[in-house]
C-alpha cells in the first residue's frame, strides 16, 4: 500500500531560507502570513492530504466514477466526505478574496497546498482545483452580479467548476469551435453543442456545477476571434441565489481512460442550455486564458507532485526490500540480503527524482510568488517584471515539471521491479495518473511553442533577457565561494548553452519558421535544466550557509549538497544534447512527405 | 480503433541488402530458406498477425483473464481460437528441430515472426513465446526421455510452456529461493513451495502446460548454488504420452496488473507436485540461463514491436487529424486545418520512432543472425565470435530495445493528444503494455550490470573488441563515400564516446566497484546509440546502393538516407551526455545514507 508524507518542512526552508520569504511582507497578503502561521496552516493541509485524500486514493483508481442512466455521475466511496472536509476546512479559498468568503492568504500558498493535495490524490484534487480556476475566470472577467452570485458558491465549495473548451473536432486549435450561442430576449443565451474531455464535467460532491464554456454567438466571425465565454450552470441560481431550476446541459458519457479514474472526464451536451455571457463578446479565448495559465502552473504543479509521492514509495521500498549484495561489499550480514537501495543503480534512480523534486519545488515557489507580486505589488514596474517571470515561466514549468514528473513515476516504478507493475503497489497508478499532466491544458508541444514562439520574443526578449540577469548576477554575487564552485560552474554551463541556443534561433528561426517548431521542445527542457539549476544553487548556497548553525538539521544540509552535486554532475550535461538537436535544425525533421510516414 | 500492418519489407531489406542474407546459405538451415521462401512464410504469418491476433488486442486488454473458484483460468473471448491458428500453422516450431515435428528453419525467423506477433499482441504472443522458451531450456539440458516426452507436444503447441523464478522474498536475487524438491524413490521429486508473477502460468488455451521450476533439493547448499531446475507438468503424462492425472500444481491467484492484461499473471502453489529432475542437481540456474537469455533477446523484440505498432497508429493519426495551420504556411487551404503531421513537434515525435525501430529490427535480426550461427556453423572460431556477439548484445538489445520501446510508445501516444489517454485509441493499451518488457526478464538495471560487470570483462574484452573492430572496418571501407560521410561521421563520434567510457571504466570501475555500477545503465544505452548508429550506417549504404537500380522503390531508399540523417542528428548527440555522467562517478550518487532517502 503506498503512503505520502507532506513536506512541509522542504517547503518552509526553501520559502524562508532559499527564496527570502519575508521580503515579500511589504504585500498586503503576506502580511497577515508569518512564516509560522504559513507553518501551522500547511502542517494542519498536509496532515488532511495524508490521513483523509491518500487513503482514498488507490481504491478510487479501482473503483472510477459511475455514469448512471439517468446521466447522474457518481464518484468512489468516500470522496464526498473528503470533499466536505476540504471544503469546510477552507481549503478551495485559501487564497481567494475575504469579500467572497475566502481567506485573502498569498496565492502561493494554493499552489503548495494543491502540490500536496496531487500527491495525495491528484484525481480528487482536480475538482477543487477546477473550481479556484473557474474562481480565476469569473473574478477577473465576471460581471459584478456574476461575481455576487457565483464566487461565494465556488469559494465555499458548495458549487464547483468545469472549463468547456475541446470538442471533437478541435482540441488545440480552438478556432474550430462549433458549439453555438443564441441571444435571447432577456439577455442570456441558449447555448448549443457538444464538449468533450470536460473533467469534473458531472459528479455528486456539490450542489452545483458552474460551466465556463467556449462557444460562438450565431454569426460571429470564424476563427478564434469569434469566440465568446459563457457561464452555464447545472441548476439556474433562482432569486436567493441558491441552486434552482435544471438547465439544459447533461453528461452523455464518461470515458473509459488511462488513468485519474476517480476524476470524472466527461461529453458535455449542451441543447439550448441556459448561459450568460463572460466578459466582452468575441473576447472569449483571452478570458479563457486566464483560467488556462492559471491551470496550467497547476498541472506543472501535479507533475512534481506525482514525482514526490513516487519517490517516498520508491525509497521506502529500497530500504525495505532484501535482494543481493552490495558491489563493494556486504552491508547488512545479518540479513539475508541487503536493501536494494545499497546498489548504485537503485540510487541513479532515487538521485535523479529527488534532485528534481527539491528544484522543482524551489522553481514553482518561486514563481508563484512572483505571480502574486504581479498582482499585488505596488510598484508598476515590479508588477511588471514580475508578469514577466510568470509568463516566461509557466509554459516552462508546464512542459517540464510534467514530463519529467512522468520519467520519475515510471523510473520509481522501476525501482519495485515486478512488484511495480502490480496494482497494489500504487506505483502503476502514479504513472497513468502523471501521464496526463503532460497532455492537458495544452500538450507539452504546445507549450514549448508557447515559450518559444511568444514569450521568448515578447517585448522584445525582455523577460528572457531579465532571467539570464538573474542567473548573471548571481554567478557574481557568489563568484568567490568555494563551497558554491561545483554548483556555479554546472549552471554557468548550462546557462551558455541556453544562451547559444538562444543566439540560433535568433539567426536561423526567422529565415525557415520550421527551425523555432523543430527547436521548440528541447529549448523548452534546455531552458528548464538551467531553471532548475538556478535553483539548485540557490539552495546550495541556503544550505552552506544554515550548516552548523545548531538548528539540528545538519544532515538535511549535507544530503541537500551532494543531491544539488548529482543534479550539475549527471542532469545538468543534458543540455549539451539539447543544444545540439537544436542546431540541428528542421531540415531531417521535414524533409519526408507526409505519405512517407 | 488501432491496426496494424506487418512491415515485410522492411524485413526483407534488411535481410536481403543490409545484412546479407544470402553470406549464411552455406549453415544447413538456411540452405532451405531461400529469400523468397522467407518473404511468403512473412507474409502469411503477418496476415495472421494482422487479421486474426491484432483485433483481439483491445478486446483482451478490456476482459483480462479471469480465475474462477476452481482455479481455473480462461482467457479472452477468441484467444482459443487465435491460439489454434497460430499451432496449427506451425508457427510456434517455426525453428525447431523437425525430430521434434518442427520446420527446421534459421531462429532468426522466429525472431522476425514474434516481432509482429507482439506487435499485432503482446499479452497472446507470449503464450507460445513462453513456450519456445521452455523448448529451448529442455532441447539443451533435458534427457532424451523428457525430449520425446515434452518436445513434440510444446512444438505442436499442444502444451504450452512456463517459467518458474519468482517468489514473494526473491525476484533479482534467486539464491533466496525456498521452493522445495524432496527425492522421491521413483526418481522424481516432491515440489513444494509458492512461485510469483508466472506468466501464462494457467490458462485455457493448451491441454497441458509444461512449468520449468528452480527449486532447492533438500540439503543442497543456500544460494544459487543449491538450485536445480524441474519439470512439473500439470497434468501427469500417462503411458501413451498424453495428458493423464492432475499434479499438485494449481494457480492461487492472477495479478491485476497495469497491462498484458490478456496473458495471465499468477501465483502458482506448488503442494508436493511431482516433477523430474532436468539436467544435473544444483546446475539449475545456468540451465534457466538457457532461458532467460532466449527470453531477453525475445524481450527486448517486444519493445521493438510495440515502438513499431504505436508508430504505426501515431502516424496514421497525424495525417488524418485537422488542427491548426503550418508554421511555415497553410498547406491544406481547402480543409478547415492542416494535418497535425505539418507541425514540426509532431514530426519530431514520429521521425524519433521511426529513426529508432528501422535500426533496432537491423540489430535485432543481426543478432539473430549470429546466434544461428553461433549454433549451426561448422567452424568453430566462426561459432566462437557468434557467440561473443550474441552474449555481448543481449542485455543491450534487451535494455535499451525496452526502455526506448517504452519512451516511444508514450512519445506516439503524445502525437494523438487527449484522444491517446482514451482506451479505444489502443495508445494508453500500447504505453502499459510496454511497460513490462523493462522489468521482466532481469530489470534493465541487471541488464546494464550484466553488460558492464560481466560481459564486457568476459575473455579480456573479445568481444567488445570485436565489435568496434566490426565499426571500425566499416568507417575504414566506407571512408571515400561522399554519400555515407554525414553517417560516418555520427557514428564516429558515439563510438569514440563509446571507446572513452571504456577506457574510464577500465581505470576508475578496479578502484572503486560502484563506479560500474553507477556508470552501467548510461554504459548500456551509449552502447545502443552506437549500435544502433552501426545499423544506420550500413541502411544508409544499402539505401544508397539500391537507389536508381530502377526496382520502383526510390522515395524508400530517399526516405531511409532523411530518417538516418535524423539519427545522427538529434539521436546520437545523447552519447556525449552519457558519456558526461559515467565520467562523474558514483560518489554523489553513493554519499548519501540510506535514511536521507
């Protein structure tokens, strides 16, 4: 049976000691957030992830949700208990605004509460999860009486959300909506067309549903730019604002899918249903993106969530289990085999996920933290450069965290050897679950277009430029530390390669397009080794400088040192192999005709 | 839906002008095989691939097998049938002994069929691959009695065959066997003991199923050297050879597994069976050697045939799929959008497959090649460097063959979206069922061990040796072809990466055994990218050599020169990363204690 351990811990040393926490206690949201009630909150959210949402969540992957002939869904055996736990605790607006009923904390304590959550149970966690994206869309684009009707119902977990984009014929290229909205009389609309892939689309944890859904007002103009968002509720709010008459939407089927089981992934038919416009006519994709980008740091967030929970398994699992003798010689004679964790191999496994995860985790922090200083600062130019990072860095961590959280399940897998590959062991679980993250909210192709082709030379190149300022500065700052030169050089490498890769698509992606397409994933992976080891200095530096300080965590520095050493020694020569398929260029990648295949 | 076609022309071209097929007439089984005799038994056994075992393959996935309270198991709807097609076709004795009622053909073409079996169906396919494997273990180490007892009745596929390793306490590390072997007066033994994880262990496709099980003789010595290997048929041959009375073998339970969910997985109970010794008391496991190392290059062919079938569909998905328009222009202006195979990701994804299989099939029959020879060629230096290559490149073909097997099955499963997480895209059916093939047979970390710690010492390096003797005489012949000069000089390089990890190994691996241990799966898979950059090589100069001879199949050959300019493009660079990490050594890996995992 597997377990999860929260690391609150982790997360409290690289808030405080790695990403200096408290210069952010000038924001009005981190003021009332010490780093000690930041403690208690996440050990009480924690202690709910391990005890309530883990416990259920192998025998939800068993059990899956149930579409009932009536087009009821229904989801596995305790989940609407742990759902009312969550929503009672607070847990859905933690972040969100006190007018709404929400708790006003930094944003970025969502963002490490759903690490744990995803963990724990990333199927479950997605209901939650879609609701504070829905939460996002109708605060920033809503109308004031939308916001007065719908944002106490979702904050409070009564009502949850859905985002309708995909249909059958269009999953990327949004611009082939045909899902249609007709005015009528009284200012809504009815909205026609079938959705699919609509996750948390129909279930029984709340009283209402609250879809966010795409579609195009008769005789709006093709494409893209004739697309608008419309809120459509299960139940219509009647005059006290509580759920009331049924609306003309109904779940027509649940896919039989891969993995998150438990999570409802749903047809959504819409026959004349009941919606109100969100936003400005024609505008709905932008508004749409709000809640995208917002997800899609979520699901980055998901991909080292799955890679931690694995890794706690996988290295109980190698402490635990007997099987043949150390290389170098026997290390547990009493026993009639040692652990598996004293061979090297086993270890490679092990190293490569935890260098990772605590980087990784660093990485998203960081840039959460960022995205609330980019709402809440007061300065113009720190909002700013603050948007920048965070639009620089969410393809990033979207393609990255979730690709490589998938190796990590698969590699942890490997480390149970057959039993892995058993059910029981949840591993298998944890590597259907993950392998999601890398398609939704735009595959990892897509975002690696994404960062390449508009956020790379957005402004000019400024926010690209700013993050190379970052690495630069603090080569410098730390140039003469000689406890920092192993982890200075592996990322200063890494950091030119980006830079070369960077110089090559400025001189050979103008002149054949193809070679920014063909370039575009390994710029992506490429540019998130050298994010990662920016982190991994960082936190060596924390580490260096906390070790004998008395705290009694001496060892947690030490192991922090040698993984941060694994990262530049075996993970951070991976970008040289990126910068040479990128040179590469398009020409063997295209030259086939389609019939060639 | 997913299909499937049998690549028999790949084949041939291989066979016939990459590899020189015509070089082995003069070995007695291949005297029989002429080229157009092989290419009608591949064609009719694809056809059986593709029409009978291929449309099982979904279906199965969704039923399972099922054990019943009785103990018996049956297999998916149509298994029995497909079953009886393959015996009677002759397929499953393809290559064995005519003595014994098989056909007496090259293995090599055992090896080609199974590709497309376990293309068309893996969880089927291994039934009578389990039980070529137990022919092998009995042809070789069996008396003669056990021959003409079992040997036809395997062949006819009448019975089938298994492998008996596994038990809860020892997987990796068999010197932890308990199952028990008490003499009996008869000359049998009374067996006694729980085996797990045994596939095709019971199942209702064969009249009998013939267990091979390593058990320990009382009072023979612990470890692997008190291991001897026993025949115990379920049911007990009677006078006549035929079925008789029922052993006391049964099956306790199948795993719910995370796929192969059509080949039944179980525990088998093992009450005082009877079963007879097969070769000499404590030689056990050098005879299931026998079989292991049939089943590893039969393992590795299993990622080969699933990165083949995934491509396949990937493909054919990506030509048909509308989405989005061509970075470098619309391509299709009369459809509402291109075909997603416009985009360069895309590209990317199935240009990496197919780069991959063309030359993992090249190695692959190779390697098969040269273990015919290995058997059947008179001279005895000619057998001798056979064998050297066939030992040396088992654990790479079954390493890297599956590992890459799997990447591509999840890399296809990307090209189709969120459509390739549904089942009935047979996509989430691919990447589960891949998975396995790294862990049985030896996980690819005991691969890696094995290349690195026993194959490569073996002899003072012969057979390493050997194999750049092999890159070298090609580079040397083919240095003046301006056509071959962008292969050559890929191949160049990884085999110099190659030669420098050796050499660190030779100095850094005496010193300190874990630096072989943390260096052997990188080891392993630089090892691939030059073998399978050898194999481009020689395409590359078949290719070339063919094109213009006026056969009507250029844009193959043209298509073959672009795929291997890929490989060596954005394939081969990874062998500098490798290269990177099996210089780091094993101390980062290594420092940590096993509590800071």
């Amino acid at each position: 049976m597997p377990s999860y351990k929260a690391p609150v811990d982790e997360t409290m040393f690289l808030l405080t000691d790695v990403l200096g926490y408290e210069r952010y206690g000038n924001l009005p949201a981190f003021a009332e957030a010490a780093p000690d009630l930041i403690e208690a909150i996440l050990t009480e959210g924690g202690k709910l992830c391990e005890e309530v949402l883990q416990p259920l969540n192998l025998p939800g992957d068993a059990a899956g949700c149930t579409r009932h002939d009536d087009g009821r869904v229904t989801t596995p055996d305790g989940f609407r208990d742990a759902y009312e736990a969550i929503a009672e605790g607070g847990w859905i607006g933690l972040a969100a605004d006190p007018e709404y009923g929400g708790q006003g904390l930094p944003h970025t304590l969502t963002v490490i509460m759903n690490e744990y959550m995803c963990s724990a149970n990333l199927a479950f966690a997605m209901y939650p999860g879609l609701s504070q994206g829905a939460y996002a869309a109708l605060l920033l684009h809503g109308s004031d009486a939308q916001k007065r009707t719908y944002l106490p119902k979702i904050v409070s977990g009564a009502w949850s959300g859905t985002m309708n984009l995909t249909e059958p014929q269009c999953g990327t290229d949004l611009g082939l909506i045909r899902t249609k909205a007709v005015p009528r009389d009284d200012g809504s609309y009815a909205i026609t067309g079938s959705k699919i892939f609509i996750s948390a689309g129909e279930h029984d944890l709340t009283e209402n549903i609250v879809h966010l859904v795409l579609a195009r007002i008769d005789g709006a103009p093709a494409g893209t730019d004739g697309l608008s968002l419309f809120v459509v509720p299960k139940f219509l709010p009647d005059d006290d604002g509580n759920a009331g008459a049924r609306n003309g939407v109904s779940c027509g089927a649940i896919e039989e899918k891969m993995g998150i089981h438990a999570n409802s992934t749903c047809t959504m038919n819409y026959d004349g249903a009941t919606g109100w416009l969100v936003g400005t006519e024609n505008k709905g994709l932008s508004a749409m993106f709000t809640m995208m980008n917002h997800a899609r740091l979520g699901v980055g967030v998901q991909g080292l969530a799955i890679s931690e929970a694995a890794y706690q398994n996988a290295a109980d699992y190698a402490r635990e289990r007997l099987q043949g003798r150390s290389i170098s010689g026997t290390k547990a004679p009493d026993k009639p085999a040692d652990p598996i964790i004293v061979h090297p191999d086993i270890r490679r496994m092990l190293m490569t996920i935890r260098a990772f995860n605590e980087a990784a985790r660093a990485l998203v922090i960081w840039t959460s933290l960022k995205g609330d200083v980019s709402v809440l600062a007061e300065d113009e130019d720190e909002r700013e450069r603050a948007e920048d990072h965070l639009a620089l860095l969410t393809p990033v961590i979207k393609g990255v965290l979730t690709d490589t959280g998938f190796a990590n399940a698969v590699l942890a897998q490997q480390v149970f050897g057959g039993h892995g590959y058993i059910a029981e062991s949840g591993m298998d679980q944890f590597v259907r679950d993950a392998r999601i993250a890398m398609i939704y909210e735009g595959a990892n192709g897509i975002q690696a277009l994404d960062l390449v082709g508009r956020k790379l030379p957005a402004n000019g190149g400024r926010a690209l430029r700013a993050f190379f300022r970052e690495i630069d500065v603090f080569l410098k700052e730390n140039g003469d530390n000689e406890t920092l030169s192993p982890y200075l050089s592996g990322l200063k490498a890494g950091r030119d390669d980006l830079e070369k890769a960077t110089m090559w698509l400025m001189q050979n992606a103008m002149a054949d397009r193809d070679n920014a397409g063909a370039a575009a994933t390994d710029f992506m992976h490429l540019f998130g080794l050298v994010a990662l080891g920016l982190m991994w200095a960082k936190i060596a530096k924390a580490a260096a400088a906390k070790s004998g300080s008395g705290d009694g965590r001496d060892e947690v520095y030490a192991a922090k040192l040698v993984t941060g050493r694994f990262f530049m020694e075996r993970m951070m020569p991976e970008t040289a192999a990126h910068l040479a398929r990128i040179s590469a260029g398009a020409s063997s990648m295209m030259a086939l005709p389609a019939e060639a295949f």
